[in-house]
C-alpha cells in the first residue's frame, strides 16, 4: 500500500510539473498561464495577451502594440521593455517592474500600477485614466502628455 502510495504521488508531481513547464512554452494567446515565465529577448509585438495569467513573468524587447487587456501582471519584470501602444486597459501591474520601461501612447485605462516601480519609464501620450498609482514609484518617469484624469 505505501509502495502504491509512493508511487501515485510520484505520478501526481511528474505531471504537475511537466504541466507547468508546458504553460511556458504555450504559444502566445488570451487566457495563456505564464506564470514565472522567462520570455526575455523574445520578440512579442502585436500579440493578443487578453486575459492572460503573467504574474511574475520576465520580459525584454518589444511588446509592442500587444493586447494585455485585463491580463494579470502582478510582480512581473518588464524592465526597459517596449510597450509602445500596448493595450493595458484593466491589467494588473501591482509591484511590476516598469524602470524604464517605453509605455508612450499606451492605453493603461483604470489599470492598476500600485507598488509598480515606473523610476524612469516613458509614459508620453499615455492613456493613464483612472489608474491606480497608489505606491507607485514615478521618480524620473516622463509623463509629459499623459492623461491622468481621476487616476489614483
């Protein structure tokens, strides 16, 4: 019986590793898991991330005009990462690294930036009403022609 037992349990932590790692390399699409996914040096722009599940995922390069509406991005790492024109309406960016990050022209409607680190990211033109930037580091971040209207 313990033997069995054992075994089942050795079965059950294959899979649900092999499941996990699967998620990783699952293509992009809305409602992907990359959960603590590195995607750094790959080249992302114009993909549809709606809805998706990226909480403490790494990215680099261009994410450029991607869909992250309503995508989960609480504690990922998107250092210096181009998001130009990305669509980040009603995503979580809690505690997301953004230093220097290009966020120009973005749509960052009632997204929520709290604890997010923003230290010198571009937000030019960005569309940042309604966001949550309670906690938010902004030191040195460019907003010049941002909409902040009614943001946290």
């Amino acid at each position: 019986m313990k033997t069995q037992f054992a075994t089942f349990v050795v079965l059950v932590r294959a899979f649900t590793a092999s499941s996990a790692l699967a998620a990783c390399n699952d293509p992009p699409r809305p409602n992907v898991k990359w959960i603590n996914c590195d995607k750094t040096g790959r080249w992302l722009e114009d993909q549809n991330f709606e809805s998706a599940d990226l909480r403490g995922s790494r990215f680099s390069w261009t994410l450029a005009r991607s869909n992250f509406r309503n995508a989960n991005l609480t504690g990922a790492d998107l250092k210096t990462s181009y998001l130009t024109g990305a669509n980040l309406t009603d995503a979580n960016l809690t505690k997301a690294a953004l230093n220097g990050a290009d966020l120009s022209n973005a749509n960052l409607w009632d997204a929520d930036l709290s604890s997010a680190n923003l230290q010198q990211a571009i937000l030019s033109n960005a569309d940042m009403r309604e966001a949550n930037l309670n906690g938010a580091n902004l030191t040195k971040a460019n907003l010049s022609g941002a909409d902040l209207t009614d943001a946290d």
